[in-house]
C-alpha cells in the first residue's frame, strides 16, 4: 500500500505501509540507533513525534514483553528503509509489523531514510505528515504545515501514570504511599513525566522501593510519604509547556536528595532558574558521546531529547556543569551546589543502549545514605 510523507517544506517522500491504511502527523526525527526499536517504541519521550531508524533493517529479530519501556506505543508513524517480516531471535514472541497493528501504528518501508536524515540535519526537525489515504502532494503539505508543533505543548498530561503505583519484580502495581512497591532499603518517589520502565528496576536493583506518583502530584503529597530520595523522569516535549511541575519540584529542593533524567533534568534547570532551548534536529540514538568533567571519562550513551537546558542562563555560583556533549558541546549534566541534586540530559538507564553511564544510579544510592 502506497504511503507519501509529506513535510512542512514542501519535501516528500514516497514509501509502503506494512501495517495496513492510516494518516498521522508529527514532528519527524531520526534515531541512529542499530536495534533497540521496540525500546524506542515504547519510550513516552517519542509522543507526538514519527521516528525514522537511520539503521537500514528493522524488525529482524522480532518483539517480545521483556523490552516493553512502557504499556504502549508513543510515536505516531514508523519509517524504515526495509522490514524484515520473518524474525530470528529466541526471546521474539511476534513480528514487529504486528506489534505496530495492535496499537494502530503507521509503520512505513521503502523510504530513501539516508536522504531523509541529511534533510532534518540540514533544515532542523520539521513537522510532517504520513499517510496511505490521501495521495494529494500539495494536500499534504498544507496539512503538514498545520499540524500541531511540539513548542509550548503539554505533552507530559497524555503519558504520565492516572493513577499512583508501587514497582514490584512483576512490573507497576497500582497503589499509593509505597503499599503495594516491593520493599527496599530506600524509599524513592518517581515522579513520571513519561518515565521508561527500567530506570525503575535500576533503582528496585539497588535496594529501593519505588513509589511511582503522576506529574501532577503536589510537593506536600509526596513529602507526606516522607521518601529518602526523589527521582524526575524523563518524558515528551517542551519543559516549558507543562504546567505547575516545575513549582512543584521548586518546592522540594533541599528537602530530600533529587536526581532527574532528560525531561526531569530540563525541568530540575527551570526550577533553578534558567531557560531551556529547542535544538535544530536533538540528539536520538544509542551512540552519543558525553564528557564526564569531574573524571575526564568519556561515555557513549543512549539520547532521546529535542530540548536542552541553557548553562549560560544558570547562576554558576549555585549550578556547577558536570557533563557535556562532545558533539555539540550542550549542557548534558549538572549538580546543585547547595542541595542534594543533580541530573543528566542522556538516559544512564540505557535500554536500548551502553551501560557507561549506569554509574549515575549508584551516585544516587550514595546520597540517599548520605
């Protein structure tokens, strides 16, 4: 079945469904990751967005339960160079292509994802639409255009939990105030703003029970289960677009230790203070070096962001640069002089990805004895 993608410039691309007829919109992004497509899938941080695998085949070794990040798929359309619908692996329990159908996901092969990766490097992520049932270019375009942006939206309200639930060895138990978390030496509240399912067993892994809490849950809840620690997630979008979070962790600097990932790490920089910024086409894939600066270690690591925060909009009296990004030089650690708390901008919890900075986890255990 004929798919045309069409973006906001006026490129198109043609390709076919092997997920059947659909149309969608999105902001379109790449991720040069080599597998890990299921975790990718299932990463709440990919809402509202149509990711491409720079990767030529995908689906070879098929899906399974084990690599789910979260209860379902993010991204509004798949795009690949080439399908493999006859996997090989001895965890596969499906086809990639039937995974996509179960959650009426767009997946689209046959694309020249070569060109369409140097296109976003040179004009920046752009807005786009994919589609099987409207084959009209110019119909496209201006759809495209008109499609919703990823600038100002609360993306983190579609993803976060409804409802709050302890982390046992089986998976999220609905429950409050650590009833139903598997018991651990510490006690950690998750605030989810999209957050991936294995940063919670890192964190069980290390001795934590893990109480997981929607993002709109206020400061004087979560410090009512008196936790020894506070972990921000990671999740969609723009920081600056949701509403009342970032109150909320203000609120609760300096009273437990904090450690916060991607979003979280944005979120911990407005609450400091400072600004964040949209990068021109972020930093998506398994493969990103980072400088640890207080080590001089150097680190490849799992990346999934569109935004980053602005060091020079931090008062550097309060905010000390731990990590950065060897490719473009942004901001992709920092800590709080004052108060326990630090964050990163990569994923320490890989999946997909290197354990480089897995590190980041046992840091965290080390201020909670603190």
């Amino acid at each position: 079945m004929k798919a045309l993608i069409a973006l906001e410039d006026g490129t198109i691309f043609e390709g076919i469904s092997f997920t059947g007829s659909g149309e969608t919109s999105g902001e379109i992004v790449f991720n040069t990751g080599m597998s890990g497509y299921q975790e990718v899938l299932t990463d709440p941080s990919y809402k509202g967005q149509i990711v491409t695998m720079t990767y030529p085949l995908i689906g070879n070794y098929g899906v399974n339960p084990r690599d789910m990040e979260s209860k379902t798929i993010h991204p509004t359309a798949f795009l690949i160079k080439e399908y493999q619908d006859m996997p090989s692996n001895f965890q596969s329990t499906g086809t990639l292509g039937d995974f996509l159908k179960e959650y009426n996901i767009l997946g689209v092969e046959g694309i020249d994802t070569r060109a369409l990766t140097r296109h976003i490097r040179v004009a920046g992520a752009l807005k786009g639409i994919v589609s099987t049932e409207d084959l009209d270019p110019e119909s496209l375009i201006a759809k495209a255009k008109n499609s919703p942006g990823l600038i100002g939206r609360d993306l983190v309200r579609e993803v976060t939990c409804s409802l709050p639930y302890g982390w046992t060895q089986d998976g999220p138990k609905d429950g409050d105030n650590f009833s139903t978390a598997s018991p651990g030496k510490y006690k950690v509240v998750a605030m989810d703003f999209g957050l991936k399912y294995n940063q919670l067993r890192l964190l069980a892994d290390r001795g934590c029970s893990v109480q997981v809490v929607p993002a709109t849950t206020p400061a004087d809840t979560i410090l009512a289960m008196n936790p020894d620690g506070i972990f921000l997630s990671n999740g969609p979008g723009d920081p600056a677009g949701i509403e009342g979070v970032v109150e909320t962790v203000q609120a609760l600097l300096g009273k437990k230790p904090i450690m916060g990932i991607c979003l979280g790490h944005q979120i911990l920089g407005l609450a400091y203070g400072g600004s964040t910024y949209k990068l021109k086409f972020g930093h998506r894939g398994s493969n990103q070096p980072v400088k640890d600066l207080a080590t001089g270690r150097i680190e490849i690591t799992s990346q999934n962001h569109g935004f980053c925060v602005d060091l020079n909009s931090l008062d550097q009296n309060e905010v000390e640069l731990t990590h950065v990004n060897l490719n473009d030089g942004s901001l992709e650690g920092m800590r709080h002089k004052k108060h326990p708390a630090f964050s990163v901008q990569h994923h320490p919890e890989n999946a997909p990805g290197p354990h480089d900075s897995e590190y980041l986890f046992d840091r965290f255990i080390e201020m909670l004895k603190a």
